[in-house]
C-alpha cells in the first residue's frame, strides 16, 4: 500500500486547478500546500490532495517526465469513474480510455483512463471484489 506519490509538473496553478476539479468525484477534496523551507536542505514546495486528513497525492514544481507515471484512483462506484473521467476531461484531460470494464484485467475491474495536462497518465478505477457488498 502507497502512503504518498509525488509528481512533478510544469505549471503548479495550472496543476492544482486541474487536480482539484478531476479529483473531486472521488471524494478527494482535501488541500494542504507544503512550504519546503521547513522539511530538510532542498525539499521542495508540494500541494497535496486527500481526504480524511490523509494527504496521499502531492505535486512539485518541476521538470516534467509525462508519460513516465501511471497513477490510479480508486473510485467508490462506475458512476464514480464516469464521474471522475468527465471532470478530468472538462478540466483539460485528454481522453486515454474511455469508462468501461478492463475485461483484459477482469470484467469486474472497470475504468477510465485520462492524461494530465503534463501527459501523466492517470487512472480512475472501481474494483467491485476490493470494496465491501
């Protein structure tokens, strides 16, 4: 299990306006924003997203690696990954997969696929056997 991902990103406020619309319908409404001055010589300033109180999700200013990250979210429902894959879309996403099953993983397994505005590819997924019936 992750306890925390950084990624770096061109255009920070760009960034966090797209993360806090695209993250929203999966209940990731939390925002902290880290002054690096305070961490150890040369931590860098993050913004981070999560929800109950745990930040998981964080960007830096930075060089950008695109297409070098994969990141998937965990989304409550396939309403929630409709939900999610249409306010990253309207947010500046570009599409990488449509909402549908992933019957290559499982037909269970059901997701959306999206690039960031830097082309980090993020995944929005509900696994039906990982959440309580």
């Amino acid at each position: 299990m992750l306890d925390h991902v950084f990624i770096s990103v061109s255009d920070i406020d760009r960034s966090i306006a797209f993360y806090t619309t695209a993250l929203a319908p999966l209940g990731i409404t939390q925002r902290v924003d880290y002054d690096g001055k305070y961490g150890p010589p040369g931590h860098p300033d993050l913004k981070g997203f999560g929800v109950d109180g745990r930040i998981v999700f964080w960007l830096r200013k930075g060089v950008v690696e695109g297409r070098s990250a994969h990141v998937g979210f965990v989304a409550s429902s396939n309403a929630t990954v409709d939900a999610a894959y249409d306010a990253a879309i309207a947010a500046g996403a570009t599409d990488n997969g449509a909402p549908g099953a992933r019957l290559y993983y499982d037909p269970r397994y059901y997701a959306a696929n999206v690039f960031d505005p830097d082309g980090y590819s993020l995944e929005f997924v509900y696994k039906s056997w990982q959440h309580a019936a």
